[in-house]
C-alpha cells in the first residue's frame, strides 16, 4: 500500500514562512509527478504546484514566486516551502503521487493556518 505522509503544518502570522514536506513510501518514487494541493473550508480542492521526476515545475497564478516546490528522489520526499503567507493560504494541503500508468495517491493532508 502505497503511503504518503505530509507534515509541517501549522499556525503562522500574515507574512511568515512555513515549510511542508512529504514522504513516500512503498513507491517508485522517481517515476511520479508530485504535488501540492489545497482545499479550503467550503472550497473545492486546487492545484498548488506540481514537479516532474524531471525536475520540471508547474504552479498555481496566486502562489507563483511564494511558494517553491522541491524534491529529493534519494529520501522519497517532496517539499513546499511557503514564504509571504496570506490568510488565504489557509487551507488542508495535501500531497499528490500522480502517474499515468502506475496511479494516482494522496496524502491524509497537513492543516496550514494563516492568521494574526
């Protein structure tokens, strides 16, 4: 059973920092894309940023130059670090395993609170 743990959420004031990670396990880890999403109380689930086993990056209009996504293929972890958070990053971020062939998986999710 493939495993996704995220961790590293918390409660921040406007403007600070906040970094998640993910790590996988019983996976073939280099062959995924990974990604972050969010889900908002009352809101649908979105896109935060994705990278490729090729390093490549994708990210959401509303956190592009904030948020940077990172891996480590030797520790099976993906990172997001989060800098100038606003209150509207609150959400529940979740981490994404996604291959066309090999599947798709999610973490539990890790809660981020943005608040003063």
């Amino acid at each position: 059973q493939v495993q996704l743990v995220e961790s590293g959420g918390g409660l921040v004031q406007p403007g600070g920092s906040l970094g998640l990670s993910c790590a996988a396990s019983r996976i073939i880890f280099t062959i995924y894309t990974m990604g972050w999403y969010r889900q908002a109380p009352g809101k649908q689930r979105e896109l935060v940023a994705t990278i490729t086993k090729g390093h490549r990056t994708n990210y959401a209009d509303s956190v592009k130059g904030r948020f940077t996504i990172s891996r480590d293929n030797a520790k099976n972890t993906v990172y997001l670090q989060m800098n100038s958070l606003k209150p509207e990053d609150t959400a529940v971020y979740y981490c994404n395993a996604n291959h066309l062939s090999a599947g798709d998986y999610w973490g539990q999710g890790t809660q981020v609170t943005v608040s003063s």
